[in-house]
C-alpha cells in the first residue's frame, strides 16, 4: 500500500502532462491498474482531468467503473467538462446522479462550475433552480466561490440587482468577489454602451459611477486590486468621460508591475479614445510588442468615434497584413468608421465582403452599420432596399438609423415610415418622437409637431433631458438643460448671458428651428442658450485653466445652433473644446470641427 504522499508525487502522475493521445492516456491508464495508483483518489481524478479533454466517452467509461465514486472525483469531472463548453448536457446529468445518489451530497465545489454553464445557451434558465439547491443543500454561509458564481450567473443573467444584492450580504467580500461584482457592472454598462451606439446614456453613466463608487470602497476596505479589477475600472472611467481616474488607474497599473495584458490594454486604448485623446490611445497601441484582434477593435472603434475615417481603414488593412481575421466587432467598428465620414463606397465594400471574402453571415448589426452609412449620406432608398433585402426583421436601431437619415435630408415621407415602425417596436422611447418632431419643426410644419407632441403626451412619453458631464478637479460635474442647481449657477448664468453677447458681436444667429416648440423667436433663442453643454461650456470657462481643453460627455446627439456656436466659442474664447455626443466627437478648434459638419 503507498503511503499518501508517495500517490500525490509518483513519477506516473507526472506523465499526464505529456500526453498528447488517447493511445499515450491508455497506457498511462495500465500503468496505474498495474501498480494499484487507480485505487486511490487523486491519482484518479487526474486520469479522469485529462482524458476528458481527449475523449469523453473513455472518460465516462473509466468512471461508471468506479464503485462508489466521491464528491470530490463527481466535482473534477464535472469541472472539466464545462471548462471545455461542448459537452454540457454532461455535466448537468453528473449533476443528477449525486442528487439521485445515497451516500454523495454536493458541496461548495460542486455549484461555481455548474453556475459557469449556465452562462450559456441554452442552460441559462437551469441558474435559477440551482440556487435553490444551494440554499438546500450547503450550509450558510457560503464560501467565497459560490457566491461568486452567483454574483457572476445573475450579473450574466442581466439580475444586476439581484447581484449586487447577493454581494451586500457578504461581510467581508475578498478579491474574487470584489471583481465578480464590478465586472458585472461593466459588463452591463459594455452591454449597453458601444462604438456604434449610445455612449452616453443615463444607465451607462449611473452603472459607471457606481463602479467607482465600490473601487473606492475595495480600496478602503483593504483589499489590493489586480488586472481584472482595474479593466472594470477603466472601462466605467471609459464611459463617463473622466480623464483623471483613468489616467490614475493607469499610473496605478504601472507602479505596481501589474501586467499590461490584452483585457487591460485594450480598456486603456478604449478609456484614452473615449475620453478625448485619440493620440494618446494610437500612442499606446503602437508601443504594444503584440497586439490582437481585441486590441485592433478597440483602437479602430476609437478612431471611429473621432472621425478619423482613413486611418481607421488603414489599421484595418494592417490588421489584415498581420494575418489577423477581422471578426463581428471588426467589420462593425471599421463601418462606423466609413460610416462618420461618409466612406460609402468604402463601407460598402467592407460589408460585402463578409461574406464573399470571409464566409461569414452578416449579422443584424453589420446590416444596421451598413443602413446607417447609406442613410447619413441621403442614399435613402438604397437604404430601403437594403432593409427589403434583409434576411431577418429590423431592429429599432436599423429603423432609428433611417429615421435619423431622413433627418438630415428631410425626407418626411421615409421619416414617418420608420417612426411608425420603431412606435411598434418602441413605444415608449422618445428620442424616437423627438426626431420626426425635429423634421417637422424643420419645415415649420408646427401642426404636425403639435400632433407629434399630442401624441407622446397620450401615451404618457417624456422627452430625456439633455445632459452633459465635465471633469474638474478629478470630480464630475453634471448639468441637465436650463439647470440651476449647480452651487455656482448664479456665475455660470452670468458667463452665459456673456457669451451671447459675444457671439452676436460676430454674427451668430441662434438655429430657432432646433426649438421644438411653437413659441416666440425670443423664447426659443433662450431655450436654446440653456442647452446643458452651453451649461457645461459656461462652468468650464469660469473655473478650468485657460490652457486646458474643455472635455464634456453629452447623453444625447448634439443640435445644429449648439454645434454652431461651439465652432463660434472656441475661436472667441481661443479654447479647444472636445464634446463627446451619443454617436461620436467633436473636437471645436478655432471656429471649426473636425466632423466638418458631417454628423
């Protein structure tokens, strides 16, 4: 009989990492009935660890020979197997045999794998009846790596609610679980927020300022950060625009010798290009040794959003020379390139070439990236036809991109067309009733905008507040429009009613058609002063220092006389102002923008 540590260090266990073959694993096999290592339980859970990633059925055949297997071999195998994703069904029915089993209960080693495969389809609902296993079967408390999983199954489920209460309960919540609970919350807010969507909505911006809310409560609690804690940092900072905790996440990383890793550099490439330095982020990129797909995307999405079309679409043929497959994320962010500056023929290209070149299926959003770069640039009925053509039905955001298209080229008969299609499929979103009332007002159509206004009001639909962020001081500072309860709202008043002064000085002339409302010219060019990023502007102005660039987040597409007077403010005031809107930026630079006027 071996003594218990000669089992755990026989040179025979040794060779399992070596083996490549089924044939090698059989013999390895024979080598441990022969000397009796398959009699004892570690020797034999490594022999059921490796063959599972070489043949599942011989796997299965060694242990339905096993008389009375253990928990601990049920836990090994049962890991094994949803590590490799293709046989889950497996998993679950070992689940079912220790539930049907006398004399084996399952334990705390047993549910952080099973709650893994639920993440997938189509084992996502099972999440729900395993958590009242746990409930029945372990002992409270629970340890750390259950109520993890948990934290991370309902985080994927899209329970952010129900996660983060599940965290609340934890008295002392280590690393694993600290980073279970903020990757949750970037996960939703990445869900939420992409380069081809809407960067700066009212969850986005919440879900992320929660983030740095718990960053800061790990750190008071003790608990050191490591890689995966500092990308959901990064990624919140990514998302509210704050410049300065990300830069510090940054610092923090390279002072501690945290490894720059693909998750990590691609969330600063992200968090530089979304907070306004597009060169700090390329800057970043071409030092990195080696760089992958991920780190492609994410910098070519960053030049997307800023308009920098042409070198966007060369980094994608660099990738390319790189022996690099472009994927989903690819084609996507490299459209939205095309797409901000009208690359038409460009984008197109790309689009086809998904399938006739990589032999991909087109998906839903490579057909809305396509439907938006043929809308913005009036191609309005090719747009139609590509929407016809399409192997499964729009979505909003394909019909709201038509809407916006038809927007731009006031094209009512389109515009109308696609709002009663998105008020079928959204009838409660009012951006969507905001644009068509834009056209309207845009042709002094009041009636219709009175209709469009009658209606949002009978189905009970408030339009969303326009707001903006600014960063001063590391704190941000968020104005809603016509807001007057920021401590400093008496000033920032004043400076406006300054700076409509000057701009009238050089002949500006307030865009009173952006004004939704049948009202006075005078009124309207006052609703218009009160936009939350003139709001933003005017804060700025009074308190940053005279050299810095103002950087503002805005949750909704900036209007014309805001764009316009923007230009006009910062060659007036000698100020380069960067506003991220809900679709790109806008860097204003002594009276001009670098969307030439192309949004």
């Amino acid at each position: 009989m071996k003594s218990p540590n000669s089992v755990f260090t026989c040179p025979t266990l040794q060779l399992f990492q070596k083996c490549k073959t089924l044939n090698t694993l059989k013999q390895i096999h024979a080598q441990m009935v022969a000397s009796g290592l398959i009699l004892h339980s570690y020797p034999l859970s490594r022999l059921l660890l490796f063959s599972s990633t070489l043949d599942i059925t011989y796997t299965l055949s060694v242990f339905n020979q096993i008389p009375n297997p253990s928990i601990f071999l049920f836990n090994t195998l049962i890991s094994s197997i949803v590590n490799q994703k293709h046989h889950t069904h497996v998993a679950f029915s070992l689940y079912l045999r220790i539930l049907s089993h006398k004399s084996v209960k399952p334990n705390n080693y047993t549910y952080p794998s099973l709650f893994k495969a639920c993440g997938l389809h189509p084992w996502v609902h099972h999440g729900l009846a395993l958590h009242t296993h746990v409930l029945k079967f372990l002992e409270p408390t629970y340890d750390h790596f259950v109520q993890a999983s948990l934290l991370n199954y309902y985080a994927n489920y899209g329970k952010l609610g129900v996660a983060r209460y599940l965290f609340d309960q934890i008295s002392k919540p280590d690393l694993a679980t600290w980073n279970s609970i903020l990757a949750a919350y970037a996960s939703n807010t990445n869900n939420t927020s992409s380069y081809n969507g809407n960067v700066g909505s009212e969850d986005v911006t919440s879900l992320s300022a929660e983030t740095l809310y718990l960053f800061n409560e790990m750190l008071n609690s003790l608990v050191t950060p490591n890689e995966v804690t500092l990308v959901a940092l990064i990624s919140a900072c990514a998302n509210l625009g704050a410049l300065g905790q990300g830069a510090w996440a940054h610092a923090y990383i390279l002072k501690n010798n945290l490894r720059l890793n693909r998750y990590v550099c691609t969330a600063l490439i992200a968090m530089y290009s979304k907070c306004g330095c597009i060169e700090l982020a390329y800057q970043l990129f071409d030092q990195l040794s080696q760089r992958d797909i991920l780190c492609y995307n994410s910098m070519i999405g960053g030049l997307a959003i800023h308009g920098y079309g042409h070198r966007a679409l060369d980094l994608y043929e660099k990738m390319k020379l790189e022996d690099l497959a472009p994927d989903n994320v690819t084609f996507v962010v490299t459209m939205c390139a095309c797409s901000h500056v009208g690359l038409v023929e460009e984008g197109c290209k790309i689009f086809d070439s998904i399938e006739e070149v990589y032999g991909i299926e087109p998906t839903l959003q490579h057909y809305g990236c396509v439907i938006d770069l043929l809308s913005r640039a009036g191609r309005l009925r090719e747009a139609e036809e590509k929407m016809r053509n399409m192997p499964m039905k729009p979505n909003s955001v394909v019909w709201r991109s038509l809407l916006g298209g038809a927007r731009v080229h006031g094209n009512l008969e389109i515009g109308e067309v696609a709002l009663k299609n998105l008020m079928e499929l959204e009838p409660e979103t009012s951006g969507n009733y905001v644009l068509l009332s834009n056209m309207y007002a845009g042709n002094n159509k009041w009636a219709d905008v009175k209709k469009v206004r009658k209606l949002m009001k009978d189905q009970g639909i408030v339009k969303m507040p326009g707001s903006s962020l600014v960063e001063m001081g590391g704190a941000m500072h968020e104005f809603i429009t016509g807001d007057k309860t920021h401590p400093l709202s008496e000033e920032i008043y004043l400076k406006l009613e300054e700076i409509n002064r000057r701009l009238q000085e050089y002949g500006h002339k307030p865009r009173i058609k952006e004004v939704l409302f049948d009202i006075e010219e005078e009124e309207k060019e006052g609703a218009l002063s009160y936009h939350s990023e003139r709001l933003a502007i005017a804060f700025a102005l009074i308190v940053a220092d005279s050299s810095a660039p103002i950087r503002i987040i805005k949750n909704l597409r900036i209007c014309g006389d805001c764009h316009a007077s923007t230009k006009l403010i910062s060659m007036v005031y000698w100020r380069e102002i960067i506003v991220r809107d809900r679709t790109r930026f806008h860097h204003f630079n002594g009276g001009t923008c670098s969307c030439l006027d192309y949004w």
